[in-house]
C-alpha cells in the first residue's frame, strides 16, 4: 500500500473539481460487477459524457507519467479513470475488484493487480468515507488531502464507510502491472525507492548507483511481461 501525496495540485483539484459540478452522476451500481453491486451505494460520474471522458484522459495522462506510480505498479495498461461521489449516509461494503475488466470502447481487457483511489474532496469537507483495506497486518484507515492518493493491491478486500457528513468526491482506477507477481513488484519498489533515496542525498558513488540499476533493470528483464 503506498501513499502518493501531491500526485494533483491543489489547482489541479480545483479545476477537476469544477468541471465535475456540472456533469451528470449515474447510480454507481450500474457499474459494480457481482457481489460488489449488493454493497455499493454511491454515484458515479457518467462515463460516456463528453467531458467526463476528457477528465478522465487528463487524469491517465497524469497518472502514466508520475515517478511513484510507475515505481510502485510498473503500469502496463491502466483503466480510465471513474469519478464517484458519496453523499450522506452512502457507503461500498467489503468488496473485492473484478480481476478482469474490459476497458470501455476497446475489445482490450485489463487484469487488475493494482488499484487506486485519488481523493479530491478537502478533508474538512466531510465526515467518514474513510477508504478501508484489509491487509496481513489488520485493517488500514485511509482518508488523505485532496489531490493525494493510496495505490493498493486490487486483491485486497476494501471497502468505503459510510459518509455521516457533507460530500466526499473521488478518483479510481486499476491498473496491469508488467510484473504480475505482487511480492516481487513491492521488492522492485523498495528497490527503485532505496536508489532514489541515494541519489537524491548523494551518499553513493557512481559506480554503486550504476550496480544497483543494474540488478533492478534485469529483475525487470526477467520478470516483466509486456
């Protein structure tokens, strides 16, 4: 589970955030597969308008070039992203994602091994909707600034508490990593991390920095499925 702060500005947010005011929201259970349709009580911004689609666009664009995401999911295919929006009182039960989804006007289907959920709603904007995952070390509580984000694995159980209080808007997708085994993606992760945090203090010679790259891109050679 990795927490990516500032992956928007706030005038990002701002911008997302005003044009989303006057699109129209669906019921988000036209869109839940399975079980999940049973938990899930939201709206969901309708994917097929015009603008919600450019959000959605502008939004990948962000996501494909953003250093941590690439670091941490090592994306291959990522889902356009959906906007929802919880009002008082709504809430999505312990679910888990799909693990094969059809990415929307394209014969192409994506097998999710990360998901995302990016927050654009300011924390004092409402209460509850706290995004919670199950992992082997117990329930994790997220709830973070507008414009930062938690990437998690879609394997996981989660769900989103009920909002008690004002609105809470947000951001997801899923996404194919090109290395599918979740064990060796987080080692490539704290790897690249390790790296970077050498580089960025200057405490490694060149020679060490160039033998470290070295192991990492090869474990990507070899474990990698593009």
């Amino acid at each position: 589970m990795i927490i990516i702060e500032n992956l928007l500005s706030k005038d990002e947010v701002a911008q997302f955030r005003a044009q989303l005011a006057h699109v129209p929201f669906v019921d988000g259970k036209g869109t839940a597969m399975g079980m999940a349709a049973g938990v899930k009580n939201n709206g969901q911004a309708d994917a097929q308008h015009e603008q919600v689609k450019q959000l959605a666009n502008a939004l990948l664009a962000k996501l494909g070039n953003h250093p941590q995401v690439v670091s941490g999911a090592l994306p291959h295919r990522i889902f356009p992203p959906c906007f929802n929006r919880y009002s008082e009182s709504q809430t999505y039960g312990y679910h888990v994602d799909a693990a094969i989804m059809r990415i929307p006007s394209t014969p192409d289907v994506l097998r999710s091994d990360m998901s995302m959920t990016v927050f654009l709603s300011e924390l004092n904007e409402y209460e509850g909707g706290e995004l919670v995952i199950q992992t082997g070390f117990g329930e994790q509580h997220i709830k973070c600034e507008a414009g930062s984000a938690v990437l998690y694995p879609s394997s996981s159980l989660h769900k989103v508490t009920p909002v008690t209080q004002g609105e809470r808007i947000a951001a997801i997708t899923w996404m194919q990593s090109m290395v599918s085994d979740q064990q060796m993606r987080e080692n490539l992760y704290q790897l690249d991390q390790s790296i970077q945090s050498l580089i960025n203090s200057d405490s490694a010679s060149r020679e060490q920095l160039d033998q470290l790259h070295h192991i990492y891109h090869n474990l990507i050679r070899k474990f990698a499925v593009v």
